[in-house]
C-alpha cells in the first residue's frame, strides 16, 4: 500500500493506494482519521467478518 500526505483546501489529508495506479484511492482528513481510530475494533471485526464470508463461496 502506499500512502501519501498531501493538503487540500488548506487542511491536510492522507491517501491511501493500493498500488501507484490505483483509480480509486482512499483519502481522508483529520477528523475522519479520528472516526476511523476510535471504530478500529469494529472495522476489524468487519474485516473479519467479510473475509470468513469470501472463504465460504
């Protein structure tokens, strides 16, 4: 993965990529880096969750 810190609007904003040509990347501020810390358990309970599924197919 990389990542990347960059700023927009004044205000800085990481970004995620899975590879440097990804079409998509993930980017986000500070306050949303927040909600993303303080859930961390339940978005790796969803991962869990998420890979059992796919192992099931």
């Amino acid at each position: 993965m990389i990542v990347e810190k960059t700023e927009y609007r004044g205000k800085q904003v990481l970004i995620l990529k899975r590879n440097e040509n990804d079409r998509y990347p993930f980017s986000f501020g500070y306050s949303k880096a927040k909600l993303i810390l303080e859930s961390l358990d339940d978005i790796k309970k969803f991962v869990e969750e998420c890979e059992k599924a796919e192992e099931k197919k």
